[in-house]
C-alpha cells in the first residue's frame, strides 16, 4: 500500500511549536501564489498580538477536527 508524506520543518523557538507537539495531527496548506500578499501578512504578523488568521481573510475549514485553509491546493491529512 502506498503512503503519502510530508517532512515539515520549523524552529523549536516559534509559538506554534506547542501546537504541533499537543496533537497527533496536523494540516499544511499549500497557498496559489494570487495570495503571496496573505503569506507575507502572516510570517511576519505575530499571532500573540492579534488575530492574524481572521485579519487574512484566508477562510479556515476543519476536516475531523483539523483546520486548514480552503484556498489551499494541497492539503496533507495524515
């Protein structure tokens, strides 16, 4: 049987870490590049200070509990 994968890399440093290590799972979502300007917002942005994802208009879904954006092309879901 054949199984997708993905490797995921980030900083032990950043906030979302914690987010990562408290769950099983997890979405990536793979943007269009008609959206490099809500990219930009958000790897700059802190979340600690405001709602970034609400601010980028990006439309979060949930799949089994997992949220993803929708505008995404691909969407892993281990």
């Amino acid at each position: 049987m054949e199984q997708e994968s993905c490797i995921y890399f980030y900083k032990t440093l950043k906030i979302y870490k914690k987010f990562v290590d408290s769950s099983d799972r997890l979405s990536i979502s793979v943007l269009p590049n008609e959206y490099s300007k809500e990219l930009q917002y958000l790897g700059t942005a802190s979340g600690r200070d405001e709602d970034k994802i609400a601010k980028s208009n990006l439309t979060v879904k949930e799949y089994e509990d997992v949220p993803y954006f929708e505008e995404g092309r691909l969407i892993p879901m281990p």
